[in-house]
C-alpha cells in the first residue's frame, strides 16, 4: 500500500555530456527504536472442528534516518534529508485442527526533509499464508500474499524515491494419499502471479505481471521402505508475463 499527501516533484535536468551521470555515492545513517507489545488477545474458537488459537501481537517501530544523497543522484543534484519513520503494526496467528493462518501487517508513515518523496508518504506492507485441510487427510489448499514496497532500478543505494510497490499472491490446492506402506502420492496445482507497480501516482500494480500455472505430480517411497528410499514426480509449467 501507498500513498502520498502530496505530488512529487520532477528532477531537475541533469548535466549533458559524456560525464552526464557522474559520480554517485552517499552515506545513510540509521537510528531504530522498536516496541514489543504482549499478546493482545487469544480467543479460543469454538466447535470440534475448529479448535485453536487466535492470537494477536502488536508492534511499533519509530525511524530515524539521515542520507547526504537520499535520491541517490550524481554530484551537484545531490540532496540530504533526514526521514522520519513509524512503523505501527501487528502480527495475527490461528491455528486449529484443520487450518493454520499468518498475517504481518506493516504501514509505514513516512515525513521525509528533501528530495523527490519530500513530504508525507505512506508505505509499508503486508503478508499472509494459511493452509486449510478440506478433506482430512486428502484435499488440502494453500495460500499466500504479499504487497510492500521494493526497489527496482539498477540504480545504486535504495532511495524511496526508487520504490515499486509489489503484489504477490499465489493458491494452491492439492491431494494427498498414502498408499498403505508402499508410497505416498501428491497431486498439485499451483497458481501464482506477480504484480509490479509504478513509481508514480497512477495506482498500484500498472507496470507489468506475471503469471504461473504449474502442475506436480509426485509419488515418493512409504513406511515399507527402510533402506532404500525412491521418489518419482512430474512438473509442467506455464508463466505470462504482460508490460503495461
């Protein structure tokens, strides 16, 4: 997730000539406080079937950075600024018989001095997985899901002002079955997509994604088998990738 409270400012324009892009280098000094909370809640859930725990912990981080070149740009459009960070976040986990979930959610608010990102800002992220048993002991599905921010240009450092915000997601649903001693078989399908967003402010996840389907078909030796241990899979593929 991303936002801004306001619009970034253009660069200027840079020197011309075979010397154009210069010499880059900066310093970047970092100072973290961060603040464990104990569990806020743990709620029993009700029923046979879902019995377990839900347990929620949060957390809050404050930042403080300084960088003499904070746009990681050449001698002569370089800018210091001190950016200011807080972190508040949480962390969720459940488990019962028949499901396990995770969640880390992590904004970012962000005051930076100088550079492109000047201002207020808001980043950060979040993620997840779980994994629920359908059918006990044969059908079963996984899931997972990302987004926060990363740089992605070949530019050196990691100024904010190179950040993209990333979506991943991904689900899989799979069978499962033992075979008596003799071998135990997974049939599984996967499908999972990445998504890439701009730099600017034209919404998240309109540069570029791809996409993956795959297929595993797996069979691998069971209880009957001491010494010697065999496995057998199959794996089929395909990914489409697409640029705005």
């Amino acid at each position: 997730m991303q936002g801004s409270a306001h619009k970034r400012r253009r660069k200027p324009l840079k020197p011309s000539g075979p010397n154009s892009h210069g010499r880059i280098f900066s310093v970047a000094v970092t100072f973290s406080v961060l603040a464990l909370a104990g569990p806020a809640s743990v709620l029993a859930l009700a029923g046979p079937a879902a019995a377990g725990n839900l347990t929620i912990a949060p957390s809050l981080e404050l930042r403080q950075i300084y960088s003499d070149n904070v746009d990681q740009e050449p001698d002569g459009l370089d800018e210091s600024s001190l950016i200011t960070e807080i972190v508040p976040g949480f962390t969720l986990r459940s488990e019962s018989a028949r499901a396990t979930a995770a969640l880390d959610v992590f904004p970012i608010i962000r005051y930076q001095t100088a550079g492109e990102d000047e201002g207020f800002t808001l980043a950060g992220g979040l993620a997840g997985l779980g994994t629920v048993e359908v059918e006990e002991d044969l059908f079963f599905i996984d899931a997972e899901a990302s987004i926060s921010q990363q740089v992605l240009s070949n530019k050196s450092g990691s100024s904010t002002a190179d950040e993209n915000p990333v979506g991943v997601f991904l689900v899989s649903p799979y069978l499962q079955n033992r075979f008596g001693g003799f071998a135990v078989g997974e049939a599984r399908y996967r499908l999972s997509q990445v998504l890439i967003g701009d730099q600017e402010d034209a919404g998240p996840f309109t540069v570029s994604d791809s996409t993956n389907h795959s297929v595993n078909l797996s069979l691998d030796s069971g209880a009957d088998f001491t010494r010697l241990k065999w496995a057998v899979n199959g794996l089929a593929t395909y990914e489409n990738r697409s640029e705005a």
